[in-house]
C-alpha cells in the first residue's frame, strides 16, 4: 500500500479548479472534487496504474487521465507524490513537476 503526498502547488490546482467550475456549477465543482479525490486514492493500492508521462523519459513520473485533467505524480519508493492537476488541453509547463518540498 503506497502513501499520497500532495505538494503544495498540487494541493492548491483542485481548489482553484472546482473555484473555476463552481461559477457555472457548485454541485457539478462538488462532484468534480469527489471524483478526483477517489480516482487519486486509488493510488493507494495501485500506484502504478498510472501511465508513464509521455513528455518525460522517467518511469517514476506517471499520470492519471481524468475527464480533461492530467493527474501527475512521481512515485518515490512507496510514495505517490502528486505533483500536479492539469488541465489536458494545456501544454505541459516542466516547472510544475519540480516538486521540490522535502
């Protein structure tokens, strides 16, 4: 069983998402937040469900596709480290995956 680890500009990407979604819908931002919080939990028992990130040659670096987000994290021995959500029609910035908060 791994342990979730949200870095800090991760943890800030779904507040500002659901923010965004709620100005059209707050139950529909509710749903979102549900969702997305039980698809990175599956990370728990199956931290390698997640794809390897195309943009990057590291097997470490992984992502979860959901509805039009990219849930990225980095696996660090049994730790899934999230490391940014993304939205998918974005390009990727490689200064969101530093994740350096050790």
């Amino acid at each position: 069983m791994a342990e979730i680890r949200w870095t800090y500009q991760a943890a800030d990407d779904p507040e500002a998402i659901t923010s965004f979604i709620a100005a059209d819908s707050s139950s529909y931002a509710m749903l979102f937040a549900i969702d997305l919080l039980a698809v990175v939990e599956r990370l728990l028992d199956f931290p390698f469900s997640g794809r390897v990130l195309p943009e990057f040659d590291d097997p470490a670096i992984r992502e979860i596709l959901f509805g039009n987000y990219r849930i990225i994290y980095r696996l660090k021995g049994d730790i899934a480290e999230i490391l940014t959500v993304y939205h998918g029609a974005r390009l990727l910035d490689p200064a969101r995956l530093t994740g350096n908060e050790d």
